[in-house]
C-alpha cells in the first residue's frame, strides 16, 4: 500500500489524484474476466477492512462454519439502488464495499448496534487503485425508510442491509458487499500484526489512554500507556483507541482521518507478512467472532497473491468541507449537515470516478429538498455555500 496515501479532506477536496498504471491485458474468457475481477476487488477488500481472516489462514478451515465469521447472502433485491445508478456506465468499472466498524464489545454484529465507522472503499478494477471515503456517522441522511437522522443509525435498525441501501440512495453508489468488525477483532488482527505505526499528536494522548481503560475493561484485558507522543508503534487496543478519539481539533471529521490512517498502517504491516504469518493471523482473529460479512471465501482465495497489485491513491471524508455544515436537529442532537447532497454527490462521483458533469438521480435531488426543509425547521438562519 501506499505509505502515505493522499488525504484530501479540506475544501476542494475531491480533486482528481489517481496514479497512472499501464492496463494489463486481458486473456481470460468473459465469464473468467466477471469472476477474477470480483475476486481481485473483495481480496483487497478483507484487507483492506483488516479482516486478514478471510485470507490465507482460512484456507485450513474450508467453511465459515468453523470460524467465528458470521455470513450472510443477500438476494439482489434485498438492496436497493437508485434507477440511473444501475445503467451508470462509468461505475461498472469500479466495485464498491462497504466496511462498518461497530461500536460493539458483546457480539451484536448484524444489528441492534451503531456503525461506529462507515468508509466506502472504491476499487478500480482494471488498474487495482483504491480510493477510500469516510461518511461521518452523524451526517444527517435519509436511512433508506423514509426517515432523516444520522446516517449510523441505519445500522442500528436494520443492519448491513438497511446500512448498504442508506449510502446506495443518498449517494446514488452501487455497494452490494460489506465487511463489518468489532472491536475485538480489530484489536486481534493488529495485535497479530505485530501493532501498527502511527503518528500520535500531545493533544491526543489522554483521550487515547482513556479509550483504552474502558475498553480494557469491557474486553477484560491489560492496557499500556502511550506516554509520548510522535511516530510510534501501538497495539490493538492502542490502535483502536486511538481510531475511537473524538474530542481534539477536528471533532468527528479528524477522527474519521485516524481511522484511514490506520487502516493504512495495517494494510502496510500486511503486505510486509509472510504467508505463515497471515495464516497464524486468520486463525487468531477468527477465534474472536468478531467478523459479519457477504464476502466469500472462495472467491477471495483465487487471487491471494495479487494483494500486492492494489494500491490506496486517495481518500476524502463525506460531506465535503465546501457543502457540510454541522446543527443540533431536534431529537437527533448535533448533526453533520449535507448543506448541497447535490452537489456533495457530484464531487463524491468526481472523486472516485472520475465523473465529469455527473448528473445525480431524482431520487438524491428529493432527499436534498428534504433535508433543507428540515434544516430550515431547526436552523432558519443557516448559511448555504453557492
């Protein structure tokens, strides 16, 4: 992975940064080139989400049955996707998966449990450049039934499924595979890694510390101070600690950074492990049963080894700086306003696509009536960008 992947999170954020990669041709069937392709996008995609369980180490194993994976196969219709997103040329290039972190110690991964993290990871099938985008889980976003409050909470009433369908009809995107983990399997995967490099800021050492003393607690474990800050190697529990921190300069928006920036390190710790290595990893993470997903394994231990060919070129967080506000909305509390979802989703579709003048469906142009109808009810003196 790229070591230090481009972050574009101020302002203009969604500008174009892709890395040029001579296209590779292709002697497969059709029928090998639909299979390798998905198979190529969901073995980053474990990776990627840190579920290195779902690589090498399973192969042992043969069955999610015998893990502490849980699986589940949706049927097409189960999610929903706006009309014009299914006859988007330009995205058929491109697969989209959707990676949940919830805020969850006791198992409650399919439901009954807020998305603590919501990042769309975006593969470029033909060149294997990865972009990644953080949805800020108190964007004020239409849940995919009818009702408006912040985007995690989808999760928390109808799981991946509903979760999947919210980012699809606000963000006119195509995710029909997921990746969801808790916190102990996070904890497990860098832990067998080895821990992961992060930059730790002065500001972020006390929030840090503290995250680790209450979830020590709840996963019944030790914790180690960090005691200084600067570029250091952290443990799981340092590592998810510090994804979980909040409260600095930045509030939500730098928190979603962190959570890239370890994902990164730990993409960079597993390309940097042997094979022996991933499969004592699969093993140990897979005890945690901490790991919901629509993936499957078979597909994902076709290409094993073409992991390295992937590369994060570009991540941004959604809304854009440019089109976002933040307000307290009722009952919802403070929320993080799509000011535009218009033109939120044009920069969105620029971003990973390379989208030129994208035309967002009706369906997004209702939702972002509505949510100014609503910011209006709450804040009438709300200043809109131009």
């Amino acid at each position: 992975m790229a070591k230090n992947a481009n972050r574009f999170d101020q302002g203009d954020a969604l500008s174009k940064q892709t890395i040029a990669k001579e296209k590779k041709a292709n002697e497969n069937t059709k029928a090998n080139r639909k299979r390798n392709s998905r198979a190529k996008t969901i073995i980053f995609a474990a990776e990627l989400v840190v579920l290195l369980i779902l690589l090498g180490g399973l192969y042992l194993l043969r069955d999610f049955g015998d893990t502490g994976i849980v699986r589940v196969e949706f049927k097409p219709e189960d999610i929903q996707m706006n009309e014009p997103v299914k006859e988007n040329e330009i995205m058929k290039g491109y697969r989209n998966i959707a990676l949940f972190g919830v805020d969850s110690v006791s198992g409650a991964l399919t439901k009954n449990t807020r998305s603590d993290s919501i990042i769309i990871a975006s593969v470029n099938q033909d060149t294997g450049d990865v972009k990644l985008v953080s949805v800020y889980r108190d964007t004020y976003l239409n849940l995919g039934n009818g009702k408006y409050a912040k985007c995690n909470s989808a999760y928390m009433y109808g799981g991946a499924k509903q979760a999947m369908t919210m980012l699809n009809r606000n963000l006119d995107l195509d995710i029909t595979d997921f990746v969801t983990v808790g916190f102990e399997g996070l904890k497990a995967t860098i832990d067998a890694l080895g821990g992961v490099w992060v930059n730790v800021e002065k500001a972020e050492i006390v929030h840090l510390n503290n995250y680790q003393i209450t979830m020590a607690k709840d996963l019944e474990c030790d914790y180690k101070k960090v005691k200084e800050p600067g570029y250091q190697l952290l443990d799981g529990l340092q590592a998810v600690a510090y994804c979980r921190i909040r409260y600095t300069k930045g509030n939500d928006f730098k928190r979603a950074e962190r959570q890239r920036e370890v994902i990164n390190a730990i993409a960079q710790q597993a390309q940097q492990a042997d094979a022996q290595t991933l499969i004592d990893i699969a093993n140990k993470v897979s005890e945690s049963g901490a790991v919901y997903t629509s993936l499957e394994l078979t597909e994902i231990l076709e290409l094993l080894k073409s992991i390295s060919k992937y590369e994060i070129v570009g991540e941004t967080g959604f809304p854009a700086e440019k089109y976002r506000g933040t307000a307290k909305m009722g009952s919802d509390g403070d929320c993080v306003l799509p000011l535009d979802l218009e033109k939120n989703v044009i920069l969105l579709h620029n971003f990973l696509f390379e989208a030129q003048d994208y035309e967002v469906s009706d369906t997004v142009i209702d939702y972002s009536k509505e949510i100014r109808e609503d910011v209006a009810v709450y804040q009438p003196n709300m200043k809109y960008p131009n």
